[in-house]
C-alpha cells in the first residue's frame, strides 16, 4: 500500500527553510481559497457549500486536533469530548444574551471554562485507566448535555436563542450569511491550535506524552509525572473544544442541547481515527473528510449515513492505521536504502 | 417524600429488578466479550435492537396479533413467548458472531490495538442502526400485547406483575445455563484460558478465533434474550433504542468490574434499582446523572468495579 505519510514526510524533510515556506503558505491558500470552490464538484447538493465548510468541515478539524492531543498523543480514550464544546457554546450562550461582552471577550472565558471543566473531570477519572476512563468521559459528556436539557437557566431544550455574532475586526463584518468570513477566522484559530500542537510536541510535555502513550509504568519510573501530563494533555484538548464550541454559538446564534449529542464525540473520535491517530495531518484529512463526506452523499438521502457507516467499516479495515498513519520509529531510514 | 417512597418500596423494587434483569444480559453481551478480548464490543447495543425487532416481527407477524387480537393464554401463551425468545436469541446471537468477522476478525489478526476494532464496530453499529430507522420511517414500533399481565398477587403491598415475574425467573435460568457452560464444559473452560493469557491459550491447542465466535455467539444469545424481554415489558421498540440501554447496560458492566459474570449480574442489578430509585426521588430525567454520578463514585474508591479483576493500576 502507498505510504503518503512517508512520501510527504521525505519531501518535508529534504526541503530547505524557503521550500518549506512555500509548501505551508501553498496548503494555507488552498485551506483558504475552498470557499471559492462552490460551483465545482466539491458543491454539496442540498446544505449550502460555505456553511458546511464552516460547520461541520472546519469545526471537525479543530476539534479532531483537540481530541488528538487526548488520544492521539498521550493515549487516553476520551468518549465526551462534545462536553468540552457544549460548554463553551453554552459560555459563549449565556454570557452573549446577559452581559454586554462580545465574542473576542468571551472566547477566553470559554476556554477557561473548558480547562477548568477538563480538569474537574480529569483529576478523578484520569486516575482510572484505560476503557473505564472511557465510560467515565461518555458519563461526562451525557450528563452536560441533560444539565442543559433540565436547567431553566440554560434555556432546556428550547436552548438559547439571539446569540450576537462577533463584533467586527478590521472593519470585516460578521454577518449571519457570510459564512467564508467565519471559515477563514475559523482557518487562523485552527492555524494557531497546529501551532500549538507542533511546538508543545517537540517540548518536555510532547515527549511526556509519547512516553506515557508507549508505556505507561516504564514512563512513571524513568521520573515521567505521568499524572500530571495526562491532565495537561487533558486541559488542552478541553480548551481547543471550548474554542470551538465558543465560535460555534456565535456562528449558529441558536444552540440546543441537540447540538450536543453523544454522537458528535464519536463522529471525532472517528476523524481522529480514521485519519490517523497521533499524525495531524492524518487527523485534519480525516475529519475534512468526514465532516464533508455526509453532506456531499446528501442525495443518498436517508441512506447516507447507513453509507457512512460501512465507509468507516471498510477503512479501518484496510487501513486499520488510519488514512495518514504516524511515522513508526523503528523503521529504517529511508535515504539509506536509496 | 419518605412515606411515598416507602409505600411504593416493594413495586419500585419489582420494576427494578426486571428491568437489573435486562440490564445484566446486555451487559454480558459486553462483558464476555470483553473478558476474552479486552475490547469493548460496541455494536451489541444494536444487536439487542434488532432483537427487539425479532420479536415484534414473531409476535406481529408470524403469530399475527394486533393491537385488538385477544390475550393467548394457556398453551399457545407459552408457545409464543418460547418462539419469540428462542427467535430473538438466535437472531442475536448469529448477527453478534457476524459483527465479530465483519469488524474485528481482520483488525485483530493485524494486531491493530483497541481504537481500530472500536470505530470499525462504530460503524457496524450505525449501519445497523440506520437500516432499521429506514425501514422503520424513523418511527418507534409498538408491538402487540400477547399475554395478559394479570396480578399474580401480592408481595407486601406490590401487585407482583406476571410479565415482571417472567423476566426475572427466565434470566436466572439463563444465567445458571451460562454458569454452567462456562464454568462445567469444555469449551467454557476454553474461553476462561483465552480470557486469562491468550498465548499460552493458543499454545495449548486451543482454536482462538473458534473461542473468540463462541463468545460473540454466547454473548449475542444473552444479549438477544434481553431484547425478547424488553419487549415483553415495555411493549415497544425504536431503532435508537439499543443506543440507550447498550449505554446503561455497558455501565452496569463496568459498575461491576467488566470482564467477569459475577460483575456484570450485580451490576445490572445495582444500576436497575438505582435507576428506578433516582426516577422516583429526583424524576425520570435525572436517573442518568445520578447513575454516572454513583458510577463515578464507585470507581473512584474501587476502580476495577465493585467485582472486578485486579488489573495493572496506575499509581496516582
């Protein structure tokens, strides 16, 4: 089978700072110029082609990468990542229709909110491991989603209505059919959680988690304070969840606890999956793909999803590794053998 | 509050208990599978949902009651509820040992970790659950009543119900013919060396992708009884119906300790009263915070499950 991981990865790594340069701005402008691609055969028959790159395609690729540093790098099934993101739709919610704040103002309070939730829950359920972590997370995940369903103050399941959309920036309005304005700001936050992601994984706390990933007693004795880099890992997946989740009500203007079903956080897991756990770039093709794939086999109609269903039936299958898989270790350097 | 509760003591514990009962099948459908594999075996949900189905189609269909068709009794009562059980546990039980060639069977041979198998049977599950839906107009399905659900009498002051009675001494019968087979025959015993160190398992001359059916199979049969005994209770079914209770089911497995029979019979159990104890006190839509709640609780003091095997913990 074609390794495009590898192919990619040598093309990366023979290229010089200008090349490499170059190829990221390319990506970038590629990423950026799909909104222009709307009369092709990317259109998507019934949704609207912009709005389904802002939600789901865009908003799946940061919450995949978010998820990723959960799963893909240090380890941990987490099955209620879609908590992290009710909670900043629902911070976003509140505090948009109460208080005079706006969007930009709020979406570090949301982030915080996620954190400070990820670690209310993480603290206990990370000392469990492996599948019960699972259930516990899942627990987490349903019990925001019926909190909000039950409480007055959250609207139940009427939701909350008249979210206002982000103040203008650089004199670029926000309105509520724009939809390329959101994707390309949606485009820098994700920009910015790869950066992230990229700098923290060459760092002590990336090195942590691929410890605790590999093994976690062997990571323990070497000094590894495993605990307290899987809550890390834990808190940031949360916080790049409430980002979402912020910009998400303030897309919508209209959030439900509908919105924030179980099956989102098993749509991500499987973009993490299916892409390629622990590879970003693996992680960010799969959810492109997934997110969109649902809406571009729309004239299936009430088949699609049964389609989706065996499409990720037959690709684990075949690529149980994911469609990007991350670079194996032990592998014999490539430039050697040429 | 308090008087109430304790006037409906014993009704609110029947229910329960009939509803633990169907708890702890599915939950074996998840537990066995569990213990031999060290997976979760996430498409059972769905198998209990077609099993539903099985016996709505076999009362509905093959026995042809409506919703106005007079109560069988006697012999023919026994005869329709023996073939829709039977019918269900089949039709489980194969379709959980198809699931197992269709999304793990590959995967495991390849060695791939537990994610793989786990958004391969994710999307077993949905193909499942959405063929149902389609054919089913995304509607529940109400099913006939068969049977009378006469007061067998009185338990303290509960009407000891004759559909609660059935469930509860049915599952136990199922639940001693499991015990048997998994504690007395030969090829339990194969499963209990597979779950305990499947190499050595394999060394011994033991068959594991043979073993590995068995235990699908096995599972799905309890599973497919759960579905059978839903019905006879709540007297319909819908195509998100395995989402909910495989969600519950799963919990009382881990309540338990998953892996072990014991476990997921207590912990079946356990969440059935506990569930219909929170409905009671706090209403019908917070039972599911009050079971994760206690869940949570549960596992922070003992974190293999109130039965479970001691595993590699981590220190923290």
């Amino acid at each position: 089978m074609i390794n495009l991981r590898d192919k990619g990865a040598d093309i990366w790594e023979r290229s010089n700072r200008i090349e490499r340069t170059f190829i990221a701005l390319g990506f970038i402008a590629l990423a950026a110029s799909l909104p222009f691609f709307g009369g092709t055969f990317l259109n998507t028959p019934i949704a609207d082609y912009e709005s389904v790159l802002v939600y789901p395609v865009a908003m799946f690729v940061l919450m995949a990468i978010g998820l990723n540093i959960v799963i893909g790098k240090s380890g941990l099934l987490d099955l209620g990542y879609v908590a992290f993101f009710a909670i900043g739709a629902y911070t976003m919610g509140l505090l948009g229709t109460r208080t005079g704040l706006n969007t930009w103002e709020i979406l570090p309070i949301g982030i915080a909110m996620a954190m400070f939730s990820g670690v209310i829950l993480g603290v206990p359920a990370l000392k469990l491991r492996g599948d019960y972590l699972a259930i516990i997370t899942l627990g987490f995940g349903e019990i925001v989603r019926i909190v909000a369903l039950n409480l007055e103050t959250l609207g139940r399941s009427g939701g909350i209505l008249n979210i206002p959309t982000p103040p203008p920036v650089f004199g670029i309005e926000y309105s509520f059919d724009s939809h390329r304005i959101y994707y390309w700001t949606l485009l820098i936050i994700i920009l910015l959680a790869i950066w992230m992601v990229r700098r923290l994984a060459v760092r002590r706390a990336g090195r942590a988690w691929e410890s605790i990933r590999q093994d976690e007693d062997a990571a323990e004795l070497l000094g590894v304070p495993t605990f307290k880099y899987k809550v890390w890992a834990f808190v940031l997946g949360a916080s790049v969840g409430g980002a979402a989740g912020v910009f998400y009500a303030s897309k919508t203007l209209f959030i439900a606890p509908d919105n924030f079903t179980l099956q989102i956080s098993i749509l991500i897991l499987a973009c993490v999956v299916f892409g390629g756990m622990g590879n970003i770039w693996g992680v960010i093709l799969g959810a492109v793909i997934l997110g969109y794939l649902p809406d571009r086999i729309r004239f299936l109609s009430d088949a699609r999803l049964l389609v989706f269903g065996l499409v990720l039936v037959i690709m684990m299958n075949l690529r149980p590794d994911g469609l990007l898989p991350r670079k194996k270790r032990e592998k014999p350097l490539p430039k050697e053998a040429k | 509050m308090i008087g109430n509760f304790l006037d409906q003591f014993w009704s609110l514990t029947f229910g329960g208990l009939s509803l633990g009962f169907i708890y702890i099948l599915i939950a074996l459908g998840y537990t066995m599978v569990y213990g031999v594999l060290r997976m979760i075996n996430f498409a059972n949900s769905e198998v209990f949902m077609v099993a539903t189905f099985a016996t709505i189609i076999i009362i509905r269909d093959v026995f042809n009651f409506t919703q106005t068709s007079e109560y069988a009794t006697g012999f023919r009562l026994w005869l329709i509820l023996g073939t829709a059980l039977v019918a269900s546990m089949v039709v489980a039980g194969v379709l959980s040992v198809l699931i197992e060639l269709v999304a793990y069977r590959r995967l495991r041979r390849m060695n791939s970790g537990i994610l793989a198998p786990l958004i391969s049977a994710i999307g077993v599950s949905m193909v499942l659950a959405e063929a149902v839906r389609i054919m089913t107009d995304s509607r529940p399905v109400a099913s006939p009543r068969a049977m009378e659900k006469s007061f067998l009498g009185k338990f303290f002051d509960a009407d000891v119900r004759l559909d609660n009675t059935i469930i509860i001494v049915a599952a136990i019968i199922l639940l001693v013919i499991l015990l048997a087979f998994v504690n007395k025959t030969r090829l339990g015993k194969a499963i209990r060396a597979v779950s305990m160190n499947p190499s050595a398992a394999k060394l011994m001359g033991i068959n594991i992708d043979g073993v590995v059916s068995i235990t699908f199979l096995v599972g799905g049969l309890m599973t497919g009884a759960a579905g059978f005994f839903y019905v006879l209770k709540y007297e319909n079914s819908s195509f998100s119906i395995g989402f909910e209770l495989g969600i519950a089911a799963f919990t009382a497995a881990i309540l338990g300790g998953i892996g072990n029979i014991k476990g997921a019979f207590y912990g079946g159990l356990a969440l059935g009263l506990l569930e219909t104890y929170a409905s009671f006190f706090l209403g019908t839509q917070w039972k599911a915070v009050t079971v994760f709640v206690i869940l949570v609780l549960v596992l922070y003091t003992r974190p293999n499950g109130l039965f479970g095997e001691a595993m590699t913990q981590s220190r923290a």
